[in-house]
C-alpha cells in the first residue's frame, strides 16, 4: 500500500551515527542444471547505454571503467545521487515505515535522472542511515536505492519484536511500493547483511510467484537461529545475545531523535515522543523477555513457538516457488558458519523437489540460481581487503535485473568455499560434500605426547580400542577465554590473533581431555559436518560438554577449526532430522530441544550425547593431526540457564572409551585432489 509521501531536502549522516558506525568499524577491523533468465525490456537495455554514454562524455561522481561492449561487464560509474529522506510507507495495518530513496541523479547534480532504473531495497533493525555508503555504490551505478527502518525501529511506528513474521508481510508490501516509485522499472532486489539478510529470505517466501522481485544476496543470513545464534546444543549464547538485544533496544530509543534532529523525517516533538513510547513498548514486550527467558530458562530457552515461527529454514521452499535466485555469502568462522551451508542446501533441495532439511545427494541436479560463497570470514566479510563484495553483489543483481551477461551464471558447481589452512579458493556442488568419506575416530587411552599439559593427551585412533577406558573431568563454570570461540561469538568484532589461532589455553589442567590421532601423511582435506558421540557417567541430573575440534601441527601448534556442544537435558536426538554417516554414526545430530523433550540426565549411568559440531573446511598438512578437546565450558559464548546451573554445581563426569562405550568423532575426511576445480568467476 503507498501512502502520501514528503520530499525532504538530502541531509548529511547524523555525526552520532557516524561515530557510532566508526567505533565499531575500529573494533572490528583495528584500523579507522541451469536455468537462464530470460531477456530484460529494451527500456533498461537502452538505460545501459544511455549510462555508457555518459561515462564516456560526463565527468563524473567517482571513478570506474568506461563503458564497453563487452558481455560480461557489470555497470559502470554513471550516475550522481538524490536523495528523499524520511518517506513514509503505510502498511495494511496501518503502521508507518520511514524510508530513504536514492535515485540516480544527472553526474554532477542532485537531479534525478529520467531512468527508468530497478531498486533495491534494504531493510534493517538498525537504523536506516548507516547503509547510505553502501547502497550509494548501487546508486551511481544505475539503481534506485532504498533502506527502511522495520517496523518498531528507527522512525517506524510500531513494537519491534526481532525476526517477528509481520516483518515479512511487510517486506512484501515494500517490494510492491518500490516496484512503482518514480522512474522504477519495476524490477525488485533485496540487499543486506545479517538480520537483513535473514529478512530477504522471509520476504522472498512472502511474495508470492508473480512478484516484482527478481533477486536476493542475502550475506551471514542465518537457517536456524535457536541453534545458531541464541543457543548451542541448548546452552545460551550468553555473549552475543545480550550485548544484541541490549544494543538493539538502546538504538531503538535513541534512533528517532537522532532522526528528528538531522530531519530524517517531519515529526514534531509530539510525534518522536509518541514513536519514542512505542518502542519502549517492543523493548518491555521483547527484548527483556527475550533476554530473561533465555538465561532463566524460560520459553525462549528451547525451540517452541517463538523460535520455530522465526526460522529462516522453514521457508526456503517458498523462496524457489517463487522464482527468486538468491546468492549466499557466508564464513566459515560466522556466527552462522552453520547457517550459510544448510540454507544453500535447502535451496538446492527445494529446486530438486527433495526436502529442503536433507542432505543433498551424490549426483543430485544443482542449478546456479542458487549459489554460495563460504570464506575465511568472522560475521563482515568486507574486513577482507582482498574481497570486493559490493562488486559481486553488483554482477548479481545486473544479471537478474538488467538482463546483463555479468559472467555470475552459467556454473555448474555453484558452492565456492575456502579452504583453511592452504588459502585455496575450490568449486563444488554438493552440501554435504560428497568428495569426502565420513570417517570415525575412536577416543582411546594412553599417552601421545604431544599434548603434555593436558590431563589424559589420549589417542584419536581409526578402530575402537580392544578394552574399556575413562577418564574424569569436573563441570565448570567458566575456562579460559583464550581461543578463536571468543572472537567469532562476539560477531569477529574484538579480534586477538594470539588467541583466535591457538587453542591450546584451554587444553591444559585439569578441566580438559584431549585426543589426537598419528600425524597425516598425505594433504588431507576435513570438510563439512562433524557429529562427537560421548558415553558418560555423571553424579548430577545435568551435563555440560564441548567439543572442539583443532589442527595440530608438529611444532605443537593447536589451531581451532569448529565447535560443538550439549546441555545433557537436551540430548534427545530426532532421526528424521539427523544426518547420519554411511556407517550408520551420527554426522550431524538434531536435538528438538522442546521443553517436552528434555529429560533430566540419570546420576551414576552411562549415557550416550550426541554433539554438532559445526562444520568446517580445512587442509592438514602432511605431519599434522586431527585433535579432539572435550572440556564442560566455553567461556564467555555458553553459559548455562539458570536451573541448568544449580543442576550442575559440583559435576563430576567419567568419560568412558572401548567396544562397550565407543566414544568418538565422525569427521568428513578426503585427500587434496579429491577437490580439485579451482574457483575463478566469483572468488576473491
């Protein structure tokens, strides 16, 4: 529904959102079968050349390449930028949303350009200003850009409640809106990062089959946030998840002053204190609850309703129904390291009619409508000098959106991934990667020698041992906070390369059990998933284990790769959502985590918990070796609800191995040349 809209003279970024922005930037950087889509109208075919034309006889805003011929040129630096500020966009229920609209204006001027032009469109909980650089980039390059506060945020009337599903009806009411502003061709792209990245997927599952969008990019959008971001294995993220809501709720309060103040909008005092009211209101209604539920171990603890009607997950069938290609970008050290691989996976599943939640098939039809690039990436790929993902972004919606042959398409393997270790950049198709042979390790007793200053410095064997073993290892509270896990659940924002290479300040003491298998003798690749089955005794009614899974090199190096871990309460596995290995072991176990299927742990028995551990994907070197680091806290990304903490005061957990108890970890192994395509049209 489009509603009245103001034109607001273009205002510089509020110096407060500036400084902010900056902050952040220092802290996270340390410095200040394939289906071809069809021919675009000749409108936009001739606003292309219209566009060359002025490169080649304009001075322009910036830089960039002249215009050619050539088929696979993304476009050029063309165009000045106007600005309207604070438009208003009513939605069904009345709820007004404020947005910004950048228009392609004649180079030199704030005159807009007669386009016509497609749109992107961003929607974000952060205030809308703070993409104006960004989307300034699309802007001079032939897009109309527009970035929305969601409703309850920013200057938007309303409650904001995060990932709420309203957000998705009003992301198909955005793209309508956009699809008809002055000099809009009609075409719709979504674009942003995180949580807007998530609500690309929600919008592109909301808008039906005959939508005006045409293509998204979502970057570090998550599949499952109850298992990759509020919690792990049901122990909450206590890092990330209230500094989150606690940051989100002070900009929600101070964002429509700011607004106001550099004239982002039109409202008067009466209306910034009526906005200022209700986002008080989403900040008692959300974000506290929220954040009490979670670390008291109330409903938004486990994966109930709240969870389960935000899961990006459940609508990736709808994103292919409706026709919308999507590119993912992802990191393997991201807080949706997990996410990224699974939604490419659910993609592709749902392309090829198979279930969007299982593993992909050995010779499974893959379609470059879907792609996704994994890197070696916290949760901003653009710290990486040497990767331009505005440019990427570009060929993306320039072949969706205008028709141009941008060289993006045309792949028949269209998952790119980082290798760690080798800095190589390979091209593949299948999640789980189907080069790889899951292979289990046996934890065993005895000494290695190379992991003196733990407590056991056990063996990582191919067979289970011949007689029975354990080990003890107490619950605590917190460890070391030493290691790469502090840094990726922080967003990769304070960042410590002593610590974020080594793992080894938490394998030592008491508190830590440690298994390594003989060196390598060949290259060899560990890719994909990793499931950790443990058999336990305990003397508490709950348990707590983490497993982290790390390269050791022959200097005694210990470099963390990924990372699991389980509440003992939540343990209950659910076959029809696991993946399992050839041998019939667990490679990826799913806990339904429902307050109905957890059950207290049995004192003094043996049992059996299954870990993920999120998958990786690295190269070991001849002379290194596989390592397994059990200990019962991940300090400070997990910390236990509070019932689960009185449960386990004073834990004392028996770690058993041999052909009765068979404790060990399944890991996807393969030698290098099992991938042997390099990536070359999309990787850095």
């Amino acid at each position: 529904m489009r509603s009245k809209t103001h034109h607001a003279a273009p205002v510089a970024r509020p110096w407060e959102v500036t400084v902010l922005h900056q902050l952040f930037r220092t802290a996270r950087t340390g410095r200040t079968g394939t289906r071809r889509h069809p021919s675009r109208p000749l409108r936009r075919r001739i606003g292309a050349l219209v566009a060359g034309a002025l490169v080649v006889t304009t001075a322009l805003v910036g830089s960039g390449p002249a215009a050619t011929a050539a088929p696979t040129a993304a476009s050029p630096v063309a165009y000045g930028i106007s600005a309207q500020k604070g438009v208003a966009v009513t939605m069904a229920d009345g709820t007004v949303l404020r947005a910004d609209v950048y228009t392609p204006a004649l180079p030199g001027t704030t005159t807009a350009a007669p386009g016509p032009f497609p749109v992107l469109l961003n929607q974000t909980p952060y205030g809308r200003g703070l993409k104006q650089a960004e989307l300034a980039y699309f802007v001079q390059r032939g897009y109309i850009a527009v970035a929305v506060d969601v409703r309850g945020t920013g200057s938007s009337t309303g409650s904001w409640s995060p990932f709420a599903p309203i957000e998705a009806q009003d992301g198909a009411a955005l793209v309508n809106w956009a699809a008809a502003l002055p000099s809009a061709d009609g075409g719709v792209g979504l674009y942003g990062d995180s949580y807007t990245g998530i609500n690309q997927i929600s919008t592109a599952a909301a808008v039906g089959p005959t939508s005006h969008l045409k293509a998204i990019f979502p970057v570090v959008a998550g599949n499952d946030l109850y298992r990759e971001l509020v919690t792990m294995g049901g122990l909450p993220n206590a890092e990330f998840m209230p500094f989150w809501l606690l940051y989100t709720g002070l900009g929600n309060l101070t964002n429509p002053i700011t607004d106001a103040l550099n004239g982002g909008s039109s409202q008067n005092i009466l209306d910034t204190l009526s906005l200022e009211l209700q986002h008080i209101s989403g900040i008692a209604t959300a974000n506290l609850p929220i954040l009490n539920g979670l670390m008291t171990g109330g409903e938004q603890s486990y994966d109930g309703a709240f969870w389960q009607a935000r899961r990006p997950a459940d609508q990736l069938a709808n994103v292919v129904a409706n026709g919308v290609p999507a590119f993912l970008v992802g990191g393997w050290y991201d807080l949706f390291q997990r996410g990224a691989l699974m939604n490419y996976a659910g993609l592709q599943n749902a392309w090829a009619g198979r279930p969007v939640g299982a593993p992909m098939a050995a010779g499974q039809q893959v379609t470059d409508r879907y792609q996704l690039l994994m890197g070696p990436w916290y949760h901003d790929p653009r710290q990486d000098p040497g990767f331009d993902l505005s440019a990427l972004q570009l060929r993306w919606y320039d072949h969706w959106l205008k028709g141009m042959d941008t060289g993006i398409t045309g792949t028949t393997n269209p998952l790119h991934v980082n290798e760690l270790g080798s800095g190589r950049w390979l091209d593949t198709r299948n999640y789980p990667f189907t080069e790889t042979t899951a292979s289990r390790l046996y934890f065993d007793k005895g000494r290695t020698g190379t992991a003196g200053s733990s407590a056991n410095d056990g063996l990582l064997a191919p067979t289970p041992p011949t007689s029975g073993g354990s080990e003890f290892i107490t619950w605590t509270a917190a460890n070391n906070p030493c290691t790469r896990s502090s840094t990726q659940w922080f967003g990769g924002f304070l960042r410590n390369p002593a610590c974020d290479n080594s793992n080894l300040a938490r394998e030592s003491g008491p508190n830590a059990l440690v298994y390594t298998t003989v060196p390598v003798t060949e290259t060899t690749v560990l890719a994909g998933p990793i499931g950790a089955t443990l058999y336990a005794s305990a003397n508490t009614n709950e348990t707590q284990f983490v497993a982290t899974v790390t390269d050791v090199g022959p200097d005694g190096s210990s470099v963390p790769l990924s990372q699991g871990a389980l509440v003992g309460t939540h343990r209950a596995v659910d076959p029809a959502r696991s993946w399992y290995a050839p041998d019939g072991s667990l490679q990826m176990p799913y806990h339904p985590s429902t307050q109905a299927s957890t059950t207290p742990v049995p004192a003094f028995q043996t049992t059996r918990y299954d870990l993920e551990v999120f998958p990786t994907f690295a190269s070991l070197a001849p002379g290194h070796r596989i390592r397994v680091v059990i200990t019962t806290a991940d300090t400070p990304h997990l910390s236990a609800t509070t019932p689960q903490t009185f449960k386990l005061l004073a834990g004392v957990y028996q770690l058993k191995s041999g052909p009765d108890t068979p404790s060990s970890v399944t890991v996807p192994l393969a030698p290098a040349a099992g991938f042997g395509t390099p990536c070359t049209s999309v990787c850095p």
